[in-house]
C-alpha cells in the first residue's frame, strides 16, 4: 500500500468517525462528498489540539505541506532512486 492509499484510508475512516458523531452510520455517509463539512470539522479539531498542547499550528501545516509534495514527487516518479 503506498503513502498515499494510506492517507486517503486515514482520511476516509476520520471523516466517518466524525460523521458517526453526529449519528450518521458509515453506510450513510459518503465521505468523498462530504456533504457535512467533515474535512473542515477535522482541521479545526487539529488546530484546537494543537493550541490546546502547544503545538506550532503554523509549522505543523508548513511541514505538512512539504510531506504532501515529496508523496506527489514520489507518485508521479515511482522508480526514481533515493535522494544521495
């Protein structure tokens, strides 16, 4: 399983347990629509955890973004060598 079947897993079961917090099933919710606004629901809950324990909110989404760019790098040249 790639990074990034991992992450849309991840996301996927996330938005679920957030839509069962508001009584949904997971057979009722479809999480690629997100109808609800589960995603930004989610976001908001890192950035309140983050606040609440003193994370760095800004370097977390910074550093976040830098991961997300070397999976896309790595999708679209699956068989490149590793950086020397």
């Amino acid at each position: 399983m790639s990074t990034r079947d991992t992450m849309l897993e991840i996301a996927r079961e996330a938005i679920l347990h957030r839509a069962s917090r508001d009584g949904y099933a997971p057979d009722e919710y479809a999480p690629v629509e997100d109808d609800e606004g589960y995603v930004i629901s989610l976001l908001i809950a890192l950035h309140h955890w983050c606040q609440a324990h003193g994370i760095d909110w800004p370097s977390e989404l910074a550093r976040s973004q830098d991961l997300f760019d070397e999976d896309l790098a790595e999708l679209a040249c699956p068989f490149s060598a590793p950086p020397i």
